[in-house]
C-alpha cells in the first residue's frame, strides 16, 4: 500500500527515532565531524539515512542475500535484469572482500549492511576510511559514515546547500499535479509563473522540482532543490527523501539544542 505522505512521514519522523539519532550523532561524534569536513556532507544527513534504513544499524536483515537475488533474479521478471545485474555484484563483492555468499545476510532485497547498499552500490560507493584494506559496512561506522558520504557526493551533493522548501499556492492557481519523476525539470520562475511559491532566497533560475506532499487536512506541496534530487538517488521516493530531510532536521535541532 502506498501511504500518502503525512502517513508515511508519522512512520520514520518519530520522537524515539529523533532522540536516538542525536544520541548516536554524539557517541559518533568525532568521526562524523571529520567525514563532514572532508567531503562536505553534513552529519545530521549520514545520520538520517542510517536511521530511516536500519535503525542505526539495529536492523540490518535476516534474509540470505544470495537466495534473495537469486529469487528475484529469476522469479520476478519486471525486474529480472536489475537483479541478475546485483546477483552478478553480490558474487564479484563477495570474491573481493572475501565474504561468504552462503552466509551473508540482509533484507529482502538484497540489501547489506547498516547502509542497506546493494552489492553494485557497495563496490562503487564503499570506502576503507580506516585503511585497514576491508571496507565492513556492517560494523565499522567509519567506514560506513564514509561510504554513505561518498555515494551523496558523487551524486553532487552541494555542502551548505538547502535540500526542501515549502512550496505556497497563488490564490486561484489550479492545483498543480507533481511529475512522477524527480528530476531537476523546472526553476523557481517557472514555478512562480504556474503560481508556486517559497519563502526561499534562491535565485529564481535555480533548478527545482514540485513533490506533492499530502497532509491530512488535504493536498501540499513542497519544492525541491539539488541535495534532494541527490538524496533521492539513495532511494527513488520522493517521500523517502523527504523523509531523511526531515529527520536530519528535527536530529540536528535536538543536537544543537
């Protein structure tokens, strides 16, 4: 079931997950600060994501990942290539970091690790952050802070750079329907112009996109920017990613408090 995005938000955005993620930014403090500084990615969003995948790495998976992308590989064929593509990564992975394949576990779908990786995101994106020749994203959080890092700023993550605004309708504008895809398509001019503000300073030619984002008392909208198209690539949901940002926020308020 598809919920719609106030419920969905209720979901991930709750106080216990808050309060244990800014728990977890202050036992891990010291080596976030430096993977921010060194690759421009603010901790509060490496947070985030670990608590929206895994808990903070409590919840890593109890499914084999060599029977689940087999499974999916060969018994599920709208996306058969996809799989047959990561089963092929899991096994060159397991060669190269010399995992067993026959005892590795993670979700359902094939994802490992505190940062729920597939095996293709995990040999481009991981790093041995402590140089002991085995990136482990299992249970070494430098590594892992610095692998999910690495993946949002290959992407082009943009340091210091906002990700969300919330987005105003012009009295009597139509109500706008969000594109399905989340690419960078419009500006805010362009947006302006259909009657869709924000209260952001950016300059009107910034690249944007619409996301609806349903509250309870009926249709919203908000805009987003490059760091969410970014956030995005690490799960194509435009609610995830919105999720994330709003968990990063409320984790950085309580940090910060």
């Amino acid at each position: 079931t598809v919920l719609p995005w106030w419920q969905y938000r209720a979901n991930f955005v709750t106080e216990q997950r808050i309060a244990d993620g800014a728990r977890f930014w202050r036992e891990h403090q010291s080596p976030l600060e430096s993977i921010a500084q060194s690759t421009g990615v603010a901790p509060e969003y490496i947070v985030a994501i670990l608590g929206c995948e895994t808990s903070y790495g409590r919840i890593t998976g109890k499914d084999r990942v060599l029977d689940s992308l087999a499974t999916l590989a060969f018994d599920y064929p709208p996306r058969g290539d996809f799989f047959r593509g990561e089963l092929l990564q899991f096994l060159l992975l397991s060669k190269e970091a010399h995992l067993n394949p026959l005892t590795v576990k993670g979700s359902y779908s094939g994802a490992m690790g505190a940062p729920q990786f597939m095996p293709s995101s995990y040999r481009h994106y991981g790093i041995d952050a402590d140089s002991n020749q085995h990136i482990d994203l299992w249970n070494d959080w430098r590594d892992i802070f610095a692998s999910i890092a690495n993946l949002l700023k290959q992407n082009g993550w943009e340091p210091n750079a906002p990700v969300l605004a919330q987005a105003q309708l012009a009295p009597g504008a139509a109500v706008p329907v969000a594109p399905r895809l989340l690419d960078l398509t419009a500006t805010l001019d362009s947006l302006k112009a259909e009657g869709i503000t924000t209260d952001s300073t950016l300059p009107g030619s910034t690249a944007a996109v619409l996301i609806g984002a349903d509250e309870a008392t009926g249709p919203a909208f908000r805009v987003g920017f490059k760091n969410f198209y970014v956030l995005s690539r690490y799960n194509r949901s435009a609610r995830y990613s919105m999720a994330v940002a709003d968990l990063a926020d409320a984790i950085a308020g309580r940090v910060h408090e």
